[in-house]
C-alpha cells in the first residue's frame, strides 16, 4: 500500500491504539473489539513475542483493519512486520538503517522524533509522518507547536504518543501540525488478559465519538 494512501487513513481516522499483546489468540478479539469501536486501525508492538503473529492474524482475518508495526528496532522486526502483513512500521526513535529498510521494503514507515535536529534528519530521509514521543514528557501540545512552526511549509506531520489519553487527545488534535494520535490507553494490556473487550469497545466509542474520526 502506497505511504500517501496508509498516512491518509491514519489521519482520517486521527487515532492509531497502540498495542503490546501478550498472546496471538488475543489478536481477532482485539481486532473486534477495536472494529466495535469504530476504529480500523492497529499498531501492534514488537515488544511481546506474540507481536508477529497477532499481526499475521490481524492481516488475514480481518483486512478491513490498518494493521502497522509498532516498537520496530531492528531490520529483523521490520521484515518480520512486512511477512506479517504489517501496512506500515513506527518506532520510537529514527535510525537511518530502519529508515532505510522500510523504503527497501516498501513500508510507510513512521520513525519517532524529540528534537529539531531528529526532524531535520528525518526530513533528509524523506520520513514526513513522524512519531513525536514521548510526548507528554516533552512537553505535549506547547512543544509541538513551537517545533511545527520553522517546519509546517515542509509538510511535516506528527504522530504524538507518550501520555496521551481521553483527557488530552482533543487538545492534541486540534493542532494542526497533528496527523492523529496514539496511545495504549484505548486496549490495555491487562484489560486485553483478562478479556474485557467490551471495555477496550467502550473506550474505542467514547474516543471516536470525542474526535468526530471513524
Ligand atoms: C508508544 O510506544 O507509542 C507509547 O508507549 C505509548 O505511550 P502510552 O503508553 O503513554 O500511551
């Protein structure tokens, strides 16, 4: 899937759940549930051995979602995402190698930023969709804006995640510079253990509903 047509959706539908899944059988009821919700879309995480193939799953039994890769810090991951069936990769920093492994591979890729400096390289490595994490930490909506601003005529966008939840996510998006955002506030890891999906459905709704996207 062409970048433009994947960024597209991500920012139609301007929030991506993050996800660390503990077991592939999670994945369908995942998926479900985030579907329930009104909100096609997943980033799963390489930071659980399930990550691979929940995504696998996710992909092939339900391609209506936009499943993406998330936590992608080496070439291994990003090739496992791609044979999985991941529609895009993200990861929490910029590392030119993965940066280039995404392109060779044909996956929009989403590399994390914090500074002025990783935007300008990530703008060198012609990345215009990037993750600025860990946002609240950074500074959230102030520091943002004053980092969008020498850079809004290159067409840059941002994904922030890092602290976001259903108390912030309005005064995220209502900058401009801000594709969409993440965040694993939406499908917990324990809620998902103890298979309470319809929670993960309910807090889906309420953030769809809040942003007006689905
Ligand atoms: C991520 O990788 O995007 C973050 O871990 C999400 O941060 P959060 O847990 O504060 O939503």
């Amino acid at each position: 899937m062409p970048s433009d047509s994947v960024f597209d959706t991500i920012s139609r539908l301007r929030i991506v759940p993050v996800v660390a899944i503990d077991s592939a059988e999670a994945a369908l009821p995942l998926a479900d549930a985030l579907l329930a919700g009104g909100l096609p879309v997943v980033e799963i995480t390489f930071r659980t051995a399930a990550a691979a193939e929940a995504i696998e799953k996710i992909s092939s039994k339900r391609p209506e979602i936009l499943v993406g890769a998330g936590t992608v810090l080496t070439t291994e991951n990003l090739e496992a995402a791609r044979d999985c069936g991941a529609k895009f990769g993200v990861a929490p920093g910029l590392n030119p190698e993965i940066v280039a492994c995404a392109n060779e591979n044909g996956l929009p890729f989403v590399p994390g930023v914090a500074t002025a400096s990783d935007i300008e390289c990530a703008l060198s490595l012609g990345c215009t969709m990037l993750k600025f994490f860990p946002s609240e930490a950074l500074g959230g909506v102030a520091m943002i804006n004053a980092l969008a601003a020498p850079y809004g005529h290159t067409g840059v966008r941002f994904m922030p995640t890092g602290g976001i939840n259903a108390g912030n996510l309005e005064s995220y998006l209502a900058v401009e510079a801000v594709a969409a955002v993440g965040g694993t506030w939406i499908a917990k890891q324990n809620d998902m253990a103890a298979g309470k999906w319809r929670e993960i459905s309910n807090r889906c709704r309420a953030a769809v509903d809040m942003v007006g996207s689905g």
